[in-house]
C-alpha cells in the first residue's frame, strides 16, 4: 500500500476524571447583603460601617472608597458634597477618609443599614438626633476616638495630609484599626434576631426595556457634576468628579461600579441656619433612575422610616440590581441629568 503516512489526530488532553469538565455549579456560598457577591460567613450578619467622607476638592482624593460597598452621595452645605462609604466588612481596606462631620440625614441613610456611623465632629442637629435616635457614632472630634500616631486608635491624623490638604482634612482610620477595636467595644456587633436586607441581586442588572446610558452626568450644584461613564471592558461606570477621574488615593485607581441609582428628593436650606446646611428629606419617597450594563430605566424609591433601607421599585415591582457596589446619588428636585 502507496500513500503519506497518516496525519496524526492530536487527542484532546484527558480531565482528570476522563470526562469533558462539566460547568460550575452556581455558588450558593454565603453572599454579601449589599453587593449579592461572594463574602466569608463571618461578616453575612455583622453590622455594616459606615464611614462619613470629605468631598470637597482640596480634600481629594479620597481612600479606601473603591472598597465601599455602597457609597452615597448627598449636598451637605454651599453646593459641597459629601459621601457616606458603607462597608460590609473592611477586611483588606487600607486608609479610609478623610473623615468628616455628621449630619441628620447620613444619619438616616447608617440606621437604614443598622450600621456603625463613622464621623468626626457633627452639626448641633446632628449631635442632637445620635443621643435622641440612639445611633451608633463614634465621633473622632468629641469621642476618646482620637490617637496622635497611626493605629494608636480608631482615628488619628495623617501627617501628609495635614501637610497636603490642612488640618480639617486630615482624619483619617485603616480597615485593621476598625477590625482591631471594634471587637473591644461595648456596641452591639452583628444584626438583631430577624433582620434582614430586602434588596435582591441579579448576575445581570441591565434593565430589560431601559435606554442606552453610555454617560450620565449629575449636576449637584455649581461646584459638584459627577459623571458615570460605562466601560464595557469591565461592565462597570467609571466615575468622574471635578473634570476628572475620582480615583482611590491608595491604589490610584478610579472608582468603578455596578449600579448608579439617582433619587430626586427635596433638598432646602434649613431656616435661619447661618452656615447654609440642608434639610434632605428621605422620608416621602420619589421619582429615581437606575443605570446598570450601560442603560438606564425610571424607578421609584422610597424609605418607611429612618430606621428602614431604601426600597427601589420599577411599576410597583421591587428592582434587582446587578451584583456588585452601588453609588447612590441623592439629587435635589430641580437636578438637571443629562444621559447619553
């Protein structure tokens, strides 16, 4: 018999069972409460933090925000923001801050998630609602919080940013310190028998009917846009404040998220209060947007009391969000977003 030699079919490499590997078996691990991922079983039950953090520009950047679960955005006084970083655990965060004063609605937006609020100083309201309300607060400016070298308490002052950013912008705590003192504290640690948090999450958040929202840009005030910028690449928003990236001063990455929710509500300047703080009314619910995957569809939003977690809604039905972190924009009434 004439003819080549045969050419030789390589054979598929065995699996060590012999067998095609079949797919994984969806997790059915312990999840994370507020991001719908992956999380040790140890921190399923605790208590969130939630840290209070400086916005303004000279503040910049921030730290340990990427890690936050949740962050919340909210006007505090002359058209400056401020953020609320809610963390199910800081196990693996760096520096968190820089820290800032409380006010009553950040108040509102911790009990909401039965968290620890992280603080330093707080408006006379403010002080007055965490005794009234029994908030959980540790306060670096009126607590014995406060240490003068890192990790020699719960706060201390960073030196570089006392050199870069001032005094009032300095304050400044690490996931090991809060991980490290919290145990010695006399707080309660973990939820109370029967809590739970309602929000559901989905491997896809992408609203089915929603339209295309590749760049959504929020004008907060004069002084404040944020913009969201949808990066196919990693299925996240990207986000922008100040004509820039608003990155993490640990790592220098821009912080990416999941889902970006923008609830309307009313926001005034509280009557005869010489500094210019806000009234921020969370209690009566509203009109919001939902963006996630790069589009973006109208809900509803309310919270029963300031005990309670926000509720999201689409036509009545509770909205799940993509599994990942959140940025909540809570927008005055007259906040002109624009989506591209």
């Amino acid at each position: 018999g004439g003819g080549g030699e045969a050419t030789p079919t390589p054979t598929p490499a065995p699996t060590s069972s012999g067998v095609a590997t079949p797919e994984p078996a969806p997790y059915d691990g312990p999840v994370n409460p507020l991001t719908g991922l992956p999380l040790k079983e140890k921190w399923v039950n605790a208590r969130p933090i939630a840290v209070m953090l400086n916005n303004l520009k000279e503040a910049q950047p921030q730290q340990g925000q990427s890690q936050a679960d949740i962050i919340y955005e909210v006007l505090a006084e002359g058209g400056i923001t401020r953020m609320l970083g809610v963390y199910q655990t800081v196990e693996g965060v760096e520096t968190i801050g820089s820290v800032r004063s409380a006010r009553t609605y950040y108040l509102e937006l911790a009990l909401g998630h039965d968290a620890v609020y992280l603080h330093a100083g707080g408006s006379p309201d403010a002080y007055a609602k965490i005794k009234k309300w029994d908030v959980t607060a540790l306060d670096c400016v009126n607590g014995p919080y406060e240490g003068r070298s890192p990790n020699a308490n719960l706060f201390w002052r960073d030196p570089d940013r006392i050199k870069k950013n001032g005094k009032v912008h300095s304050v400044v705590t690490t996931g090991e310190s809060i991980l490290e003192r919290f145990p010695t504290y006399s707080f309660r640690q973990e939820h109370g028998e029967g809590y739970s948090y309602p929000q559901n999450f989905l491997e896809d958040g992408t609203p089915e009917n929603g339209t295309v929202a590749s760049l959504i840009t929020v004008p907060y005030s004069y002084y404040k846009t944020g913009t969201f910028t949808y990066d196919e690449e990693t299925k996240t928003y990207l986000v922008g404040q100040y004509g820039e990236p608003y990155t993490d001063g640990n790592t220098g990455a821009q912080v990416g998220v999941t889902n970006v929710l923008i609830l309307q509500t009313d926001c005034h300047i509280i009557p005869g209060d010489t500094a210019g703080r806000m009234a921020v009314d969370l209690s009566s619910g509203g009109k919001g947007w939902y963006a996630c995957g790069g589009k973006m569809e109208e809900i509803q939003w309310s919270k029963k009391d300031r005990n309670s977690p926000f509720i999201y809604a689409v036509d009545g039905e509770p909205l799940s969000l993509g599994q990942g972190k959140s940025y909540v924009n809570i927008v005055p009434m007259n906040c002109d977003i624009t989506v591209e």
